[in-house]
C-alpha cells in the first residue's frame, strides 16, 4: 500500500508557496496542494478554519464569505 500524500503539505512544506490576505480583521493564509488549494482563516489569537478549494478564487470567495457571516453573527 503506498502512503497517500497530505491534501495540505505542499502548502504547510513550503512557506513560499503560502500568500495572505487580511479581511475584516481575519487573516487569510493560503497556498497549493496536490489536488488544488487550502486557506487557513482565523482572527487574531483564535484557531484558524480550513478550507479545501479546487483553484485559487474559489478558495478566496469562500473564506470571504465564512468572515462576513462571522461578522454579521457578532454584530
């Protein structure tokens, strides 16, 4: 049986692979992986959610809309 690799790794590897973003007091720290991209999002001092995306825009229009709705929740 050969080891499947980490949908995250390249990205978590490779810290030149990663871009960010801030976005309504969020960070949005994303890259590459095997089979598409992965955002890490989190505000400051909290844990982050991931996202799993197949291309970069969606990636980035998914976790825009997970920190609107946090922000419409809190306020």
């Amino acid at each position: 049986m050969t080891a499947q690799p980490d949908m995250t790794s390249q990205a978590l590897h490779d810290p030149s692979l990663l871009e960010e973003v801030e976005f309504l007091d969020h960070r949005i720290r994303f890259g590459p992986t095997h089979s598409g991209w992965v955002s890490f999002v989190a505000r400051q001092g909290h844990r982050p959610t991931i996202f799993l995306a197949p291309d970069r825009e969606t990636l980035l229009v998914e976790s825009r809309k997970l920190i609107k709705r946090r922000s419409e929740e809190k306020g």
